[in-house]
C-alpha cells in the first residue's frame, strides 16, 4: 500500500505526498527498533536480576559450607589438645575411651569445601557477566572466585600432613578400636559428640594405647603440627568466611537496586 502511494505521488509530482510516506515508513522502522531494544534490554534485565538471585544463592551455600568447617576444625582441634592430655596422664583416656580413639584417629582430618561457583563459571563461558552492569559488583565476583582459586595449592599440602600424621599414629590403636570407630562415625562433627562420649567401647586396651601413645615420642613431636594445622584452617576458614559475608551483601544490596 505504502508503495502504491508513493509510486502514484511520484507519478502526480505530489511531492508532499511523497514525504510524508516516506516518512511514516521511516518512523515505522524507527519505532520497530526501538521496540526491540525495549524488548531485548527487558529481557537482559530480566537475565541480570536471575543471574545475581542464582550467585547470591551460590554464596550463602558457601557460607553454610564454611561454618559446618569451622566446626570440624574446632572439634579435631580438641581432639589434638585431649591427646596432649593422655600424654601427660594416660588414665584420662579411661574417662572417654571412645572419644580418646577418635581422637588418635581423626585429629589430623581436615575438610577444606568447594566454593559453589557453577553460576559464575556459566556466566564467565558464556560471556553472560557482562549483563551485569555495575563493574564494582564484577569485581567483587572475580576477586571471591580468584581467591578461591588461590587456596587450591594449600589443599596438598593438607594431605601431606594427614598422611604423616597416619603414619606416626600408627601402633597405638588395635586394629580392633580402629574398627569400633571406622563403624559408628566416619566423620565425628559438633552432632555426634555426644554420642562418641556416650559410646561404651572395650576397655580393656585403652590403658595400653594410651600407654603407647605416651611411649610413642616422634608421634608427641608431631602432635603440635597437628593443633597447628587445625589452627591454619580456622584461620583461612574465617578469611574464606568474611570474603562471603562481603560479596553476599554486595550483591544484596545490588539486587535491591535493580529492583526499584
């Protein structure tokens, strides 16, 4: 139609006509880009509040992770110092023998989690990080993450010291107290301590592992590397912990932003 119109103004020399055909066609274009940018800025928008919902979620999974670390290492952190204990008075593992061959077990255990980075390494391979729109936000997203990234080295380092820690340990439990253990707890936590202090294992060779243990002077050597290794990650653990506390207000704060 619009063509016709303008083909019969030109034909007519209506040059009025023809502009204002012109014109509307030229407005039509505009107003349908317009549209679309509304529509694809809406859209991107829309992306941007999801994408820091799912990264907020991703973070207070982080912070839920960290605490339940902080509080394995408080517990192995006392199972060390109780072993100091039974060194300087081996009768003390006969008041909580369960907890005495847990302890000679679990002291050195460390548990470093993984940060929850699944949305933001979706968003890095996709390029999707650029929908968000404030840099200071990014930032703060790439300096979590990198951070995390950093630590990795120290996890090897924790292995080294566990396995040591087996091999000087070794000799003081019978294979028949590591099997009391390896059957009830794999892990003990702030949870089951009360069950491990209720546990009635067999008695008979407690005094005798204890007995070991004090015997056993490489292994007391060693004991303050393990209360330091516990340390180190309460240590990190608080470092992870006010990294995510950070980034998780930011990231609040940047949600409400984007809302109003």
């Amino acid at each position: 139609m619009i063509i016709g119109r303008l083909t019969q103004g030109v034909r007519e020399r209506d040059w009025f006509a023809v502009i204002v055909e012109l014109l509307v066609v030229v407005v039509g274009i505009v107003a349908a880009f317009q549209v679309d940018r509304w529509w694809e800025s809406r859209g991107a928008r829309l992306d941007e509040a999801m994408y820091i919902s799912r990264l907020a979620a991703d973070v207070e999974k982080d912070l839920a992770d960290v605490e339940y670390a902080m509080s394995l290492a408080n517990v192995r952190l006392d199972f060390a110092d109780f072993m100091g204990e039974v060194a300087a008075d081996p009768t003390k593992a006969l008041d909580r023998p369960a907890y005495f061959i847990v302890a000679v077990q679990q002291a050195a255990c460390t548990y470093i989690p993984s940060v929850a980075s699944q949305t933001y390494d979706d968003m890095s391979a996709t390029g999707n990080l650029r929908l968000i729109r404030d840099q200071n936000v990014r930032q703060a997203l790439r300096d979590y993450y990198t951070y995390d990234e950093s630590q990795r080295q120290y996890r090897g380092l924790n292995l080294m010291v566990e396995f040591r820690h087996f091999e000087l340990s070794a000799g003081i439990l019978t294979a028949e107290q590591m099997r009391f253990v390896q059957d009830r707890w794999f892990v003990v936590n702030e949870e089951k301590l009360s069950q491990v202090q209720e546990a009635d294992p067999p008695i008979g060779e407690i005094l005798a592992a204890a007995e070991r243990l004090r015997a056993n002077t490489e292994f007391l050597d060693w004991l303050p590397r393990v209360s330091g290794l516990q340390i180190d990650q309460l240590n990190m653990l608080n470092w992870r912990e006010e990294r995510a506390d950070s980034l998780l207000e930011t990231l609040r704060a940047y949600s409400d932003r984007i809302e109003h």
